[in-house]
C-alpha cells in the first residue's frame, strides 16, 4: 500500500529528482561561462570589499550560483562576527 | 528549394546516426527528395546504419576537393528512389573539409533536394562547425540523462548564439518503466531544463538493434516502437500536427489516468 501511495504521489528522493538538481547546479555554471577560477576571485574581492564596513568570518563566507525558480541567482552568505565588546 | 538539417548532440552515442537514418527513410517514404550527408569524417556509419556500405564509390571529401561530381557519390539507397546518401571520407580526418566548402555543398543539394539532413559528428570542435555550417535548422538528440543533457545544454547555447538554427529537441531512448519509477526524467524535465521546442520523443527500443544488424532503418517495421516516433517526427518536420507519440508501458493506463484524475503531474 504504501509502495502505492508512494508511487501515485511521487518519491522525493526517486533519483531522477537528484539528477534534475545535480543538472540545475552544473548548468548555471556552464551557462554563466564563468570559470571556477574567476568565481574564486570573484569571492576574494567581495570578501574584500564587504571586510571595510563589516568584520565577518571569512571561514563560513560562501558564493554560490542558485535557481529561484526561473532565474539565476548569486547567492552569498556571509557571516558577521560578534563584536568582541558585547561579547562579555 | 529545400532545407538543411543538421542532427546534433554534443554527447556521442546517443542517437543522431539512428535518428538520421530514419528521419530521412520516413521523410523519403512520405514522398520527399532526400539526401543524407554523413559529416562524420573518419567514423563514418551512416552507410552501414543505411545498409549501403557496399555502394560507396567516391565520398564527401573527394566532392568538396573537386575529384568527383556530387552526382557521382551520391547513393542511391536499395529501397527509395527519392533517397540518396552522401558518406563522409573514412581515411581522412575532419580538417579536410572547411565550414565555407560545406555552406556552398549543402547549398547546391538543397537545389535538388527537398530536405538535407546532415548526421554531425560528437562533440563541438571542427566538426561540429563544418556540420553546422550549411544547415537552416537544428535537431539536438539528447538522452533522459545528466551528461547527456548538459552536453545538449551546451550545443543548443552555441546554436543560439548564431540566431539561425531554432534547435528543437529529440528525446531519445526513454524507458517508461523507469520514467514511472521516478528513476529516469520525463519529458517534462528535459523540456523545463533544456528550454527549447520538443520535436519528439523515441522510446528504447530493441529493434534498433536489429535494424541496423541489417541495415535497415526501424521506419520500415510497422511494428517497432522507435520506428513508429520517427514517423511521426516526420510528419512534425513536414508541417503536420500529429501529437507526440504516447511512450507508456503496455497496459498501465490506469494508474496515469488516476494521476491525471488527481492533477498530479507524473
Ligand atoms: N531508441 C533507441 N533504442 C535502442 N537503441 C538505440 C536507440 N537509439 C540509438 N540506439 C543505439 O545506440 C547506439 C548509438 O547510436 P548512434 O550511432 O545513432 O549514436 P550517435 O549519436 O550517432 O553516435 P556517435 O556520436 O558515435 O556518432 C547504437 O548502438 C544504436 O543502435
Ligand atoms: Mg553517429
């Protein structure tokens, strides 16, 4: 039955799922033409950037390419570190 | 005047031989004037997918460096008379030809021909280029799976970048049971991923086994399930509105129709 109900309503983790996601990813890349290479430069002038206004943590600093549903979108995250001062 | 098609893909091995051969059997069985140009330069198969291999006298290079006369190399295939294939050289290598000596070729068959369908080689160096060349459209042949569709993915960006081409795309070896699994994407996410017009859909077949053990192209069989898309893909590319064909197993309606009932997209 369940086996059923699984099937009449679709298996999230059915592997054409994963491939559809695993497409999407690589895709972006390939269609934005940029190399890994200049997204790795591209990280290191944000970080650059954002580092004169605000003191994050270049540890958890990511850059990522992302869908929303029909569009591209480049996605970071960035995270503040706490001001040592409160920080008691 | 005719027109040029190229058959494309990117990724090799996923159909654009076999779908060249019975695009152009189903076209040359609907009436047409036909000519296949085998663009693979040294690994060419067409001809022996086409059952011709025998045939050949003169190919694609010794027309494009002037040794012999298009009408000299073209064959004539053994079961249409408005069909005829052009091999590509087999000792030769894709830089023998150039993408202004192809334009002016395919130019000079689409005066005699109504359509000129160009089987392109794998990948997207020279040979792509020269197969591409002379062509007024673009079919991308592409597989339910992730190489396959990326490579797709790529080409159809190349094509789009020459605004010419208007590439429609070809699903090829689909396997509804494991399309009904949730194992193999459907049409539907190719579609969405891939973002251009479906031409049509084949299914896997065994028979396109057998047909080009003998070399006879699967339109030929009534009873193959390939053979019957590829007719029906015909048909599209002249202009008909004949529905995809429907790719489901045998005698497992219901379950859809359940789905469908339900508005649940499978
Ligand atoms: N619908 C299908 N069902 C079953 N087998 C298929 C189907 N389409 C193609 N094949 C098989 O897949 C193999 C590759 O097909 P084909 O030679 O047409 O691909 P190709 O894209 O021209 O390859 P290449 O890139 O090497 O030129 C062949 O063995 C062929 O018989
Ligand atoms: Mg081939």
């Amino acid at each position: 039955m369940f086996d059923l109900f699984a099937r009449v309503f679709g298996r999230e983790d059915a592997s054409k799922e994963v491939a559809k996601e695993r497409l999407r990813l690589v895709l972006v890349h390939d269609r934005s033409s940029l190399s890994p290479q200049a997204l790795e430069s591209l990280k290191n002038d944000l970080l650059q950037v954002i580092s004169q206004y605000l003191d994050i943590d270049d540890q958890g600093f990511r850059v990522d390419f992302s869908r929303h549903d029909d569009a591209m979108a480049l996605v970071a995250n960035i995270p503040i570190k706490k001001k040592a001062s409160r920080n008691l | 005047m005719g027109e040029a098609i190229v058959i494309t893909s990117g990724k090799g091995g996923v159909g654009k031989t076999t779908t060249t051969a019975n695009i152009g059997a189903a076209l040359a069985q609907a009436g047409q004037r036909v000519a296949l140009i085998d663009a693979d330069i040294g690994l060419r198969n067409l001809d022996v997918v086409m059952g011709l291999e025998n045939r050949i006298v003169y190919d694609l290079v010794d027309v494009v460096e002037g040794f012999a006369k298009l009408k000299h190399a073209l064959i004539k295939d053994k079961r249409f008379e408005n069909l005829y294939l052009l091999p590509a050289a087999q000792t030769r290598d894709k830089t023998a030809v150039s993408p202004d000596q192809m334009r002016s070729l395919v130019a000079e068959m689409k005066e005699e021909f109504d359509f000129v369908l160009i089987d392109c080689p794998a990948g997207i160096e020279q040979g792509f280029k020269n197969a591409v060349a002379g062509s007024d459209k673009a079919i991308v042949v592409a597989t339910p799976e992730v190489s396959s569709v990326r490579d797709a993915d790529r080409i159809i960006g190349l094509l789009e970048a020459e605004e010419k081409h208007h590439p429609s795309l070809i699903v090829n070896r689909i396997r509804p049971s494991m399309v009904k699994k949730g194992d193999m994407m459907d049409i539907d996410d190719m579609i969405e991923i891939l973002a251009i017009d479906l031409l049509g859909v084949v299914p896997d077949d065994e028979f396109i086994v057998v047909s080009t053990n003998r070399g006879e192209p699967a339109v030929l069989n009534q009873q193959s399930k390939a053979g019957e898309a590829y007719r029906l893909i015909s048909r599209r590319l002249l202009g008909e509105n004949v529905p995809l064909m429907k790719v489901e197993e045998e005698g497992q309606g219901l379950l859809g129709r359940l789905r469908k009932m339900m508005g649940i997209k499978g």
